[in-house]
C-alpha cells in the first residue's frame, strides 16, 4: 500500500495552512480525501500530486472558481480532455499576455535604474550640463492607450499635454 501523509505533512510539503487544505476539500477543489479508522485525514500520494497541480494554477492567477470548474470537470473522467485541455490553453494565453505585461515593465524598470545611475554619477560630479528634467515626459512608463486617456481626461481633447 502506498504512503498516506496527515494534514499537517501535506500542509507542511505544500506551504498552506492545515485550515487552508479543509477549505480546497470543501470547496471541491479536491475529491474527497481518505481517512483514518479515527476519521483523520490521509493524502495519497495522488492527492499530493493533484495538490500540487493547484498551486501551481493558484501561483499563476488562476482564481479558484476556474480551479473548482477544472476539478468539476477532472471528477468527470477523460470524457472532459478536450475541455479540460481548452480551459488550460486560455489559462496560459492569459498568463503569457501577463508576461509579456511585466516583460515591458521590467524593460522600463530597468532603463528607469540606468537613468537614476547616470544621473547619480553626473549629479555628483556636479556635471551642469546633465539635463535634470528630461522625464517629464517617459513613455517607457506609461502605455500610450492610458497616456491618451489621461490626456483626454486632463485637457478635454485627445493628444494634448
């Protein structure tokens, strides 16, 4: 027979709470879970993968009811492949948009670092002819679709600073 793990070890190897893991059960992100003559929970070593499969997909931003309909569809057996493999395409389109969202942010992160370096060095090598003020306007940090918006918002008319 296979290994069975307590709560308390199962919350320990996945990094939540023992009232966390009742609440997945609960919530039906798990099938039930198996128990001791003395009704203590026992995780197989099934549940433990399955466990870890959550998350994984909590740890991307998927919210917990995609998670319930995934493990509503998992209880329905292989008939669900399809759909199940559907829902986990969109899941990674979406996670691959935010990617790329903090891609860019991390791009202009890091030119904003090298800025503040430069300027740093000139400042202290009392440089007069580092230009100071020249961030008035950083596209790197604002999208151009909410730089519009504001600007619409700020002067009435679309364009105009």
């Amino acid at each position: 027979m296979s290994k069975t793990l307590t709560i308390g070890q199962v919350a320990r190897a996945i990094g939540v709470s023992p009232h966390t893991l009742r609440y997945y059960e609960q919530a039906g992100l798990l099938r039930p879970i198996g128990r001791s003559s003395a009704g203590h929970r026992l995780y197989s070593p099934a549940d433990l993968d399955w466990l870890q499969f959550v998350m994984r997909l909590k740890a991307t931003g998927m919210p917990i009811a995609s998670i319930q309909a995934f493990s509503e569809l998992r209880a329905q057996g292989e008939a669900t492949y399809g759909a199940r493999c559907r829902m986990l395409a969109e899941h990674r389109d979406g996670v691959l948009s935010r990617l790329a969202d903090l891609q860019a942010s991390l791009v202009a992160i890091t030119d904003k670092i090298a800025w503040y370096e430069t300027a740093a060095q000139m400042a202290l090598g009392h440089d007069d002819n580092f230009p100071t003020q020249t961030q008035e306007k950083d596209s790197s940090w604002i999208k151009e679709s909410t730089l519009h918006a504001r600007t619409r918002t700020v002067t009435g008319k679309a364009g105009k600073n």
